[in-house]
C-alpha cells in the first residue's frame, strides 16, 4: 500500500479541523505518533486506488511537524489555512509559511478561508501582506462548502500527483474532469 500525506496546517482558529471534515464523507480519525506529550492529530485517509491512499493529517504549526515526520508516510504536500477576516493571525500565518517552505520541493497552498465574511481580506491584499511569491497560490475558501474544499484539494492534487493518480482522485472525491 502506498501512502503520501499532505499536512493541512494554519494558525489557531483557520478552519483546518473544518476543512477536513468537509473533504468528504471519509471518517476523522486521530494520528498518534508514539511520542512522550505529542497529542492526538485529526486525520482524514482517502483511498485513491486499492493499493494508493492519501492521508491528510491536521498539525497546529511548524513547532509540532518535526518531532512527527518519522511517523508519516512521505509528505507530497502542504495546505496552510488562513482566517481570511482576522489579520491577527496573519503574523502566525507567515511564520509557518517560511517553515513549511524550507522543505524543498513539496507544493504549497495557501487557502484562504472564512471569504464569505464580511471582513475577509482580498487574495491581492494577502499576498502582499505576506510577501508570498506569485508561484504559491492562494486559493479562496469557504471550508464548510463541499466544493470550495475539493477545488483547493485538486488544485495541489494536481501539483503531487502523475496525471492518471489523478483521474483516480477525482473519481474518487466524485468529480467528473
């Protein structure tokens, strides 16, 4: 069985627990390294193929990814959600992009999430406040839309996977490309 991991990760309050749940009807389990004091992390597995799946595991920040990346099948991914209408956590926000982005050529998204509020900053105005280069997306979001989630999830999908993996994928995630 082959297995890839895509952390999905992002300051306090984001919406990462919500973005997992609304990948789909797939059950939230808990990943628990055997460390002394690591809690429990939600995690979503969604098979791909028979023998290929794909687990999406919540970590708070870049502090708690290090001490784990022994116990995790190869990373192919990350997603760093922001809460789009609140710039306190954006200075948090930008600190776990520069540590998630030291880890070489594993894509990275930005998903900016909480847009259908009225304060939601826009997508250019993001950008700028965190100096993020044009190559790493920033993708509206709405984690409790179904679609919104399976849009950000093909996006990277689409940057990880060979071509065929992902045709699996979609049809997996039930969407007709």
């Amino acid at each position: 069985m082959q297995q890839r991991t895509i952390i999905v990760t992002g300051a306090g309050q984001s919406g990462k627990s919500t973005f997992l749940h609304g990948v789909g009807s797939y059950p939230l389990t808990q990943f628990r390294p055997p460390l002394p004091d690591y809690h429990p992390r939600n995690q979503i597995t969604v098979p791909i193929t028979e023998d290929n799946e794909l687990m999406l595991v919540e970590i708070p920040g870049p502090m708690r990814l290090e001490p784990i990346l022994p116990y995790l099948p190869p990373v192919v991914g990350h997603l760093i959600i922001v809460n789009s209408a609140r710039p306190e956590t954006f200075r948090e926000t930008i600190s776990i992009f520069r540590a998630y982005s030291v880890h070489g050529a594993v894509p990275i998204i930005i998903t900016a999430n909480h847009r259908d509020l009225p304060d939601a900053w826009a997508i250019a105005d993001m950008r700028t406040a965190f100096q993020i280069p044009e190559t790493i997306p920033i993708m509206p979001c709405v984690a409790i839309d179904f679609l919104c989630v399976k849009e950000v999830l093909l996006t990277l999908l689409k940057q990880v996977l060979t071509s065929e993996e992902y045709q699996v994928a979609c049809t997996a995630l039930g969407v007709v490309i």
